[in-house]
C-alpha cells in the first residue's frame, strides 16, 4: 500500500475481529517496521512483546470491555524502561521513540489489511500494565507503555474526522 | 512510494541540501499527513507553522552548525500546549500525540524525495526554542516541540543500522 494511502485508511479499530489469525510473517513485518522507527540518538529504547498465544491474549483482552480486546487475534506490547537512561544532555525520548514505533506498527498493520487501536491511557489505571506485566514475565525495570490488538477488522470503519488544514497549520507566524 | 519501503527508506539527515526548493505542494501534503496522525482521545494536539520564508530559514537554520539546517529550502515547526489539557482521566498524550504526528510527516517528506532530521532535544538547550518561537510570534502558552529541515539531499544516505529484531522482539514472555 502507497505511504499516503495508509496513513489516510489507519484508524483507530474498536469493533469486533473476524476469526482469521493474524500470520506469522505479517507479525514479523508489523513489528520490524517499529524496530526501524527513529528514536532520540538512534537509542532503540522500545522493546516489543508479540502475544499470539490464545490463553494469554484471553487473559489480557478479557480486561477490556472493548471488542478489539476480547477477540484480538494478536496484541503487540509495547515496552519501554520505567527509568529511561538520558541520551542527550540529561534528557530521555522513550516516550517519543514509543509513540514514533507505533506509528511506523499501526502504518504496517493497515497497509496489511488489519486494524488496531492504540491503547495507553487505560494501561495506567487500576494497575493494568503492572497485571498484564505479570502475564508476560515482564522485569519490574519495565513497563508496557502501548497496548495494540490485531486482527481483520469484520467492519469497514474510516479514520476520525479531522480539524482542517487551516485551523491546524499556517506559515511563517502563528496565525492559529 | 510503498509504506514499508518508506519506512526503511527514512533516516536522519543532517548534511547539504540541493538548492531546489520544497514544493508549496508538496509541504501541504507533508503537513497533511502530520495531520492524519492518531492522537489521544483525537484531540488533535499538535499544530504546525511551516516556515518557507527564505528570511525566517535564515534566522532559525544559522543557530545550528548542522548543514541540514544551515541550507534547510523550508522547515516544520511542531507546536504543542505548554500546559496541555486533560483529555482522558487526568492524563494528557500531547508529547506521544506529536512523536505520531512527525513520524507521519518523516514518512511523507522520504516519499516525496526530500529529507529531514527530527529535532528536539537541542532546541530545549540554550533557550532555542523559545528564541525560534519569538521569529514566528508563538503566543505565550505554545511551545516548539519538534523541528524539521527539509530539502532535496545532495548525499544519499541510509537508515542507521538497528539492533537484530531478537534483540527487541520476542513472543508471549519477556526474554530480552
């Protein structure tokens, strides 16, 4: 798929996943394309948990009252270290280098045919990263920061509207 | 260009440009895609002030000793709250809502040909970022997250070699 029609299909999935598994190959591509995102001084500072075994997706999806969650056919944990090593004058871009790995994931899953959610927010309530941290032997050094399930959406859903070009960009001098 | 060959295709760069300038047409689609990007809770966060005023480049590109910014034909400024709003539970995504936001536009500008180099972590350095918001009268509350030179690169690069994938990746249980 063309860059920019992926980034202009990529949409943020919460329905239900047909029964089709999320292949092998397809997993090793999504997950190669975060591996090759930027990140601050080229540090590599996101690490990746694929889950494709049924009883421990079920464990994590049933979590969520989210559709997405419950019959995922594949998630991708995404981690980073609770205590990021500064890599450039004191500071630490595991946040950035995170969001900019998932970006490069969710391109590849829609340029293959799939559908995902970024899923954040609800990881840092009720101790649900430090739960599914659990299920997958994850170092208490560690933490999921992004939470994606895959699978072949069963609805046709579209990308959220967005504010226009205008009310979000001008050039030269903030006009906004 | 295809997704996964543009994202294997985006690197760095830091040396000269070719004094072809960007497009206006194509720094619209290059911002667009930053656009399309997901954010939290979609509430679009991150805005863009695209300088192409040969003046402006001037000002901003001479703070730096990189080429990329020295001979930069047009540069994106990233903007974000300084105090962003809460949009889920307390928890505020703009800093991940803008690292989605320039990996779109990274993808976007190596598929139109040009080249860039994701800059964050110098402009929060010796007031730089709030010298560069005064060249683009940034009202008071704003603040340049990113910035990204663009032009046609005179040298053909590559993307930096990243860690093996079993390095990274690994299934169902934590073993890196």
């Amino acid at each position: 798929m063309e860059v920019f029609e992926a980034i202009e299909k990529r949409h943020s999935y919460r329905g239900e996943y047909t029964d089709d598994p999320v292949k092998k190959e397809d997993l090793l591509k999504i997950v190669q394309a975060g591996l090759q995102a930027p990140s601050g001084k080229n540090a590599q500072t996101t690490e990746f948990v694929i889950v494709d075994d049924r009883e421990k997706i079920f464990q994590i999806g049933q979590m969520h009252t989210m559709q997405a969650m419950k019959n995922a056919r594949a998630i991708i944990l995404c981690i980073v270290d609770k205590d990021p090593e500064a890599v450039y004058e004191g500071y630490s871009f595991s946040v950035e280098d995170c969001a900019a790995a998932v970006e490069n994931i969710m391109l590849a899953i829609t340029a293959l045919g799939y559908a995902t959610v970024w899923i954040d927010g609800w990881l840092r309530l009720e101790k649900r990263a430090e739960k599914i941290a659990q299920i997958i032997d994850l170092p208490g050094s560690k933490k999921i920061k992004t939470l994606l399930p895959i699978g072949i959406p069963k609805e046709k859903l579209h990308q959220r509207e967005k504010k226009a070009f205008t009310q979000r960009a001008c050039f030269n001098r903030y006009s906004l």
